[in-house]
C-alpha cells in the first residue's frame, strides 16, 4: 500500500477516539477554547443563532444556550450561521477537510487492497467515528462503498478489455472470489461474463410502443427492467440498446413483457404513484443512493439537486446528483424528471426538456411549487 499521508484539518491534532465525541468533552473544549478541537466539531449559540468553531475568540456562551453539531454544515442545516470572527478560519478548516478526503480517495483507489476504517482514519490523525462522518458528508458514501464501487468500476474496465474473469477480479482488488460474486449482483446488474461480452448470454426482450410524447422502448433481462428511452425515432432506439447490449440475444416478448411494456406506455400518458418495477441496472455507489432516492419522491411532487444532495448525505454534491440524473438509463421507473432547479425552474432533462415540462404537468400541479 503507498505510505500516502492524510494531514488533519488545520487547526486539529491527532485525537484518541473518543476524545470530542461527548457533550462534556466538547462543553470543556469550548469553555478552554481548545484549538484542537477545531474541526472536530462546532457549537451554536441558540440566543444569537449563530454558530463557531471550539476556540473561537467571541465572547463566552452560557451552557443552556449551546448546542453541538459535528459539522457546520449541519449547523447551517439547522439554521445557524457562521461566527464572522472564526468563519475565515473555519473555511480554510472546510478546505483542508476537502483535501483530506481527496488523498483518503486516492489512498483508497491506489491501494492493492481497501484499506481499513481505522487505517484511514489514523493517517487523517481522526477517530475513525469522526472521519467516516466526514468521508459519508463529503462523498455522498461511506468509505467502505467508496472502495467497493472503485473495485467494480476497475472489475468493469477488465472486462470490457477483455481478460478474464479470474484476471480482472483479482486485478481490481478482490481477494477471493467469493467476495466479488458476492457483489456482483449491485455492482454490474448481470453477471459479470456477461457484462465483459456485452451481454453475452442474456436474454433481454425488448419492444417500442408510440405515445403522445413520442416513442418509448423497454427493454428487460429475465431480472428487470435494464432500458426505458423516450424519443423521436424507433429505428435509433433500437440501434442504441442493441448497441449497448451487443452480444446479448435479443427475443421477442411474453405475456408478461407485454403488460409491464403496457405499464410503461400508461405512465407516459396517465402517471400512476403506484409505478414500481423491478430493475436490472448497473450503477456506481453515488449513482444508487442518488437513484434511490429519486424513487422515493412522491407523484405530483418535484425536489431541487440541492435537495437530493443533502438526502443522501452529500450537500455540497449538487452537480454529481445533476450527473446521475444524466445517467439514468431507466426514464419514469427511476423519475429523474422530477428533480428540479432549486425555485422550481426546469433544467435539462437526458430525453429533452420538453418531455421533463409535459411529464410534469401530467403528474400535477404540485409540480410547479418550489422546491427549494
């Protein structure tokens, strides 16, 4: 493993695990103004509403009146706001803190092998509680499925290179084999010498219906649902989804395909909230928390990049939730449209605004609220 060195937030030294994890621990490193603290965690005066970092020069709060967060992101979450006294310094601790979780990445994607919570912690000079709250803020994951959709990604990349299935597990970090098998299934959406052959030995059926907002194809494995695309021309959807599936055999459709195909054209026409199909789709960690939680916005109803972000624990992660939504390959079964701009304002949409505007409007007029 490289002897990369994670350096702590400024102003921070390396703490023993529990040492600013209680209330008492960090009642007493604010009342000493203990600047090792800083980075750990801020307090907040509810009688001024504003928030600081542990050895902050302003005058002392009474105890009734603070309160503990671990980041001034949840502080700010919560309606505080930042000290003007410690707010220079608790941005360079906010970017000393961004680039401690970039080396904690490049830690994680250069090592032969994940490296544990408590390494990583201990080479930021972080109890590993602290650091994994930190990593889960910052990239929207925890570490642990930081380093599991790295080794897929790397598991992927092997495949589509064409080595084997043995080569690329254990060239992506896998230590057995087992372990890979065991994360195929949520890391690949089909097995994975079918993924490395473009599908070879799936079975996907696939069929294209005409609606009002023009044509729809669906495409699923014996699993799920694996493709929903909207647009103008049949001919180049098919083309793309045989494409993209290359080596799969495509084959007409059952009984069964046919009314889930039926589903999928009613939702275009009259939305239902009860449209819940099962799916067979690749996705990297952020991707899946992103998608999941499209999933659970309501019918009728629309929420804000800025939104969802700060839902899956990432808020500053507005833009990587606008490129997940990119790459949904499932439009309406995972309903990227209602995401929004925050104050409601439309924004691009991968099957063309006009499509988003529509679909909005048939879904109701709750659509149109601000979803700031």
């Amino acid at each position: 493993m490289p002897s990369t060195s994670l350096a702590a937030p400024t102003g921070t030294k390396p703490a023993c695990p529990d040492r600013f994890t209680s209330t008492a621990a960090r009642w007493e490193a604010v009342r000493t103004r203990d600047a090792a603290a800083d980075g750990h965690f801020v307090y907040a005066v509810k009688t001024t509403g504003i928030y600081c970092r542990p050895s902050c020069p302003s005058r002392p709060a009474k105890r009734q009146n603070v309160t503990f967060f671990d980041t001034a992101e949840d502080a700010a979450a919560a309606g505080f706001r930042p000290c003007k006294r410690c707010g220079r310094d608790s941005d360079k601790a906010a970017q000393a803190r961004r680039a401690m979780i970039a080396r904690a990445c490049r830690m994680i994607e250069t090592a032969e092998t994940p490296p544990t919570l408590a390494r990583l912690a201990a080479e930021a000079g972080l109890s590993p509680h602290h650091f994994h709250r930190l990593f889960k803020q910052a990239m929207g994951v925890t570490p642990k499925a930081y380093a599991a959709s790295h080794r897929s990604h790397r598991m992927r990349d092997g495949l589509t290179a064409g080595a084997s299935v043995t080569d690329a597990l254990y060239d992506a970090g896998y230590n057995a084999a087992s372990r890979f098998y065991a994360e195929a299934d949520s890391t690949l959406g089909m097995k994975p010498a079918s993924y490395g052959r473009g599908g070879k030995g799936a079975r996907i059926r696939f069929a294209v219906g005409e609606t009002s907002l023009g044509a729809v194809l669906v495409a699923a494995t014996d699993r799920g649902v694996c493709a929903i695309e909207l647009g103008d021309d049949a001919a180049t959807l098919v083309d793309a989804v045989q494409a993209r599936f290359h080596a799969a055999d495509f084959i007409g459709g059952d009984a069964g395909f046919d009314r889930l195909v039926a589903r999928v054209l009613a939702q275009v026409e009259q939305p239902e909230a009860a449209f819940d199909l099962p799916l067979d789709i690749e996705a990297t960690a952020f991707q899946a928390r992103v998608w999941q939680a499209l999933r659970k916005i309501p019918l009728g109803s629309t929420a804000s990049y800025a939104e969802i972000a700060r839902q899956i624990g990432a808020p500053r992660a507005s833009r990587a939730v606008a490129g997940a939504c990119a790459a949904n390959p499932v439009a309406l079964a995972v309903p990227c449209h209602r995401v929004v701009r925050t104050g409601g304002a439309l924004s691009g949409y991968r099957w063309g605004v006009d499509r988003k505007k529509t679909l909005l409007e048939r879904e109701g007029p709750a659509s149109d609220s601000d979803a700031s």
